[in-house]
C-alpha cells in the first residue's frame, strides 16, 4: 500500500490476535495482514496446527502410499508384470512403515514451515506459547520462563480439538494408539483393529489394507460412515470385503488391553477381538478447557464447542471463532473459511455468511468418496425437493480402460426448476472431480449448464455430463 493509499484509508484497520494456529487460525492471520491489520498469532505447537502437523497432511501422505501400492496390484490387470519372486504381488510388495513415517514427519514440517514463512512474510507476529484469554481483547501466553501479553482490538479463537479417548482403551503410543501416534510406528502393524467406523477410522482402515496390514474394522453402526452417503458406504463395503478388510458391524468396542504381543479388544456382546495393535478413532473433543473463556463471556455448548453465529462471531463482542472448537462442520476447509469470514466481518469488508450446503469434502479411502450440497438422506427426510440421477462408472470408457471399477457419480438437482443443489462421486480421483459438482452448487447451475459443457472423451468427468444430461427437466 503506498502513503497516500494509507492516508485516504477511512479508518484504521483493527489489530487482530488470534489463539491457535491451524487451518482456522493462519488463513485468518493472512487474510487479516494482507489488509493491512496488526496481526498476533499464539501456537502452542507449530503453524499449521494439528491440520499441517497430525492430522490432515500426515494422514493424506500415509494414504498416498496406500493408493500407490494398492495402483501396483491392480496393475497387473492392465498387463503389467513384476518379477515378484514368489509370482504374488500382494506379499512381494512390501510397505516400509519406517521410511513412510520418516516422510510423513518431513513433509509435514516442510508444510508447516512454509505456513510460518508466509506469515512472517505478511508481517504476521509468530508466539510461540500457550494462551489463554484474560478478558475479551487480552491474551496471556505461558511461553516457559516467561509471560507475555498480548492486546488486540479482536481475539479469534481457533484452538481446534483432541483425539476423544475411551476410559477402558488409553492409548499407549505402541500398541493402543490414537491417530496422532501411529507415525511413531516403525513397524507395520500386522493385525490392526481400528476402533470406529467415521470417516477417519473408515480411512485409516482402509489405509493400512492397502499398506498390507490384516484389518479389522469396528462398528457400531449397520454401515461404515454413518451420516455420509448410503450408496458410497454400501461401495465401500463392497470393496474392503473384496480386499480382505474384515468390518464387525453393529459391534461396540467396551475396552482395548494389552497381552503379551498385542491387544484384545473386548466387544458389547463379551466377544473378544486380537490383533497387534488396535487404533483407537472415537472423535474428538474440543480444546476450550482452561483458556480462560468463561472470564471473556464466550459461551460454550453443553458439548464444550464455542456458540458462533455465521459470521464466526461469539457471544463475546471483541471475540470471534473458526474451526473445530466451534463444532460446525471438521474439515480444515471449513475451518479456514470460517476465519476469513470473521476476518471480513472484523475489518467491514463484504462478508457473507458460512454456506454449508455449498462444502465440499472428501473421504480419502479406497475408493474415494466426495459430496457437495443436498444429500439423497435430505430429500428422504422431506428437507428438499430433487432429483437424483446415479451413473456407475463401469459403463464409463475411460473407468475401463484405466481397470477402475468402483464408483459411480450421483447428481442432485432441484425438482421442477433443474438447480444443481447436491452430488457424490465414488471413485478414484473423487476429490478432484466433485468440483465441478461444487461449482454448479455454490453458482446455482442449472443441469443443462453441466449437461453441455465439453467434457474431455474418453474422460471420468464424462459421467457427470451424462448424469446431468439425464437430468434434463423438458419444458
Ligand atoms: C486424521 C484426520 C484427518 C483429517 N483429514 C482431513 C482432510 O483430509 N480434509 C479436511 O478438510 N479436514 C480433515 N480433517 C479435519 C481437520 O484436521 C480439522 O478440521 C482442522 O485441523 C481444523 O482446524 P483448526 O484450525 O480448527 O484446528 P487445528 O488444526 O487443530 O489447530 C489448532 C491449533 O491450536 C493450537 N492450540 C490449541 N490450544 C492452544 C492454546 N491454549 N495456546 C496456543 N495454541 C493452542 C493447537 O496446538 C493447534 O495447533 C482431519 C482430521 C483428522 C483427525
């Protein structure tokens, strides 16, 4: 900004601190510094958070080793030969659970330096300390041998959350382990059971199948991933079945122990599971004990998230929150998002309230799953009224040729007036290819939009124009 920029500002830009580093907190920080506000960020850990530093960026780096092993064994189909001594794959390739950990741990603090340059760059202040709020504007920063206190015309909170332990199962980092710890594991497990079939147990589960561990999947549900997509869920079963993955649905896990070489992991009905090791995915629990909200009036839900309305504000005039501790949606986009809008909010720029029926999200398994908008289960309830059209990707050209047989595209559109409002892809490449799903949602396409947009042939994408096309409201 040059000087006379900065003298023809109408009001100064307010100063901004923000408690907590990741997804919630940095991209707040960007925002804020790029317009030109005074900006302070408190991390206990490292930037980027418990996304950049254990949770997302680990956990997809794991994963792409997954994807690769698992593209080597069905390669073999495509014509591809190895000279596996003993003429199988599948024991020939072997996952070195050491140097996969060695990379994940490496890329992940490459991730978050970077984060940390580009704030400093912005000329963000970097605190490294645990806060907590002394009243609305004010934060105290534990840094060891020393506090400091930092004011600011706003505080954002975005200290995100913890993996939720169960009382007969803590982990012990070698054998009972919680997702934070598995990257500790120089060995691969050979018998794993995961506890918990969400989206992150549904991942890891699906991950280590594809790494070579015997998997068995704990579930209390009649189906992998309650709350998504039946149809996605019911596919994903399919494939883990085939794969070897073992899912003990309608089962809950009471305690996990440990034996001589590994666990047991005792169920409702008194029936026992072992394996080498158990991974423990039962949700997290928000960080917003003992940071001194009470004192700063920001009122909490009876499950300890922080109340904010659209805008990310809190009950606390000065305070705003994004991310997991406000418990509006767990995804690092989300929670990003979040903190750009409270940053608009606080500065008086254009700011439109958090759109959840326009988030994307993806669950890295394999198959992948995607979705957007409406969910078929919404319009069953009676919330909307649509159209659903659900494509396989078996009769897609370019599924056959590159041997994907998993998946299909699922389109929902507004009834009567043809409004993309929803959509799934189940496959390989589902992140990448609902986006065109999410772009006619957040636009408000109109099916035919899609229907006839070019799409590449022979191309996945090809199936979402067909689906749309099928959606055609004739007039
Ligand atoms: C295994 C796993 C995989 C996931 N994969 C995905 C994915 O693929 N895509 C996706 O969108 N989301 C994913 N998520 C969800 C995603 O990780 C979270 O939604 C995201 O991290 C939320 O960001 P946040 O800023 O709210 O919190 P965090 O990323 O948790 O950051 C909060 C930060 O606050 C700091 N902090 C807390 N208290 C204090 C304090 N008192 N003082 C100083 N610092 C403090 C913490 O150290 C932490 O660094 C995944 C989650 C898990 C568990």
């Amino acid at each position: 900004m040059t000087s006379n920029q900065e003298a023809s500002k109408p009001f100064a830009v307010p100063s901004l601190a923000i408690l907590g580093g990741g997804p919630g907190g940095y991209e707040a920080a960007m925002v804020a510094a790029a317009m030109g506000s005074q900006v302070t960020i408190v991390e206990r850990l490292g930037l980027g958070g418990a996304a950049v530093l254990t949770d997302v960026v680990p956990s997809k780096t794991l994963i792409a080793t997954a994807e690769s092993m698992n593209r080597s064994i069905d390669s073999t189909e495509l014509g591809v030969s190895f000279n596996a001594d003993d003429g199988d794959l599948k024991t020939a390739l072997r996952a070195d659970l050491k140097q996969i950990n060695g990379r994940v741990k490496v890329l992940a603090m490459e991730q978050s330096t970077d984060i940390r340059r580009g704030l400093e760059a912005l000329g963000v202040r970097i605190v490294i300390g645990t806060g907590r709020m002394l009243d609305g504007r004010t934060i105290e920063v534990d840094r060891g041998e020393t506090k400091e206190i930092i004011k600011a015309d706003a505080v954002l909170i975005s200290v995100g959350a913890h993996p939720r332990e169960l009382a007969t199962a803590r982990p012990d980092g070698e054998r009972i382990l919680n997702w934070t710890q598995i990257y500790d594991l120089d060995e691969l497990p050979e018998e794993l059971i995961v506890v918990g079939s969400g989206v992150t147990g549904a991942e890891f589960a699906s991950a280590f199948n594809g790494l070579g561990s015997n998997v068995t999947l704990i579930s209390s549900r009649d189906q992998v991933l309650p709350g998504e997509d039946s149809d996605a869920a019911a596919v994903l079963e399919q494939v883990f079945e085939r794969r070897g993955l073992r899912v003990l649905s309608r089962s809950r896990a009471e305690a996990v122990e440990r034996t001589a070489d590994g666990v047991v992991v005792t169920l409702g009905d008194g029936s026992k599971v072992t394996g080498t090791h158990c991974l423990v995915c039962v949700g997290s629990i928000p960080n917003t004990t003992d940071i001194g909200l009470e004192t700063a009036g920001v009122e909490l839900t009876p499950s300890g998230h922080i109340k904010v309305d659209g805008v990310s504000r809190t009950s606390s005039p000065n305070v705003y929150a994004a991310g997991d501790c406000t418990g509006v949606l767990a995804l690092a986009s989300v929670a990003a998002m979040q903190g750009r809008i409270a940053v608009a909010h606080l500065v008086g720029d254009g700011v439109s309230p958090l759109k959840l029926t326009q988030v994307s999200s993806n669950i890295f398994t394999s198959p992948e799953i995607a979705s957007v908008g409406v969910s078929e289960a919404e319009l069953e309830a009676g919330k909307y009224q649509g159209d659903v059209v659900k494509l396989s990707l078996q009769t897609n050209a370019r599924a056959k040729m590159r041997n994907v047989n998993d998946g299909f595209i699922k389109i929902i559109a507004r009834r009567g007036s043809g409004t993309v409002i929803g959509g799934v892809v189940v496959g390989a490449g589902a992140c990448e290819l609902i986006f065109p799903i999410a772009l006619a949602v957040a636009q408000k396409l109109h099916v035919d939009d899609i229907a006839n947009t070019f799409t590449v042939y022979p191309s996945l994408s090809g199936s979402i124009a067909e689906a749309a096309r099928r959606l055609h409201v004739h007039m």
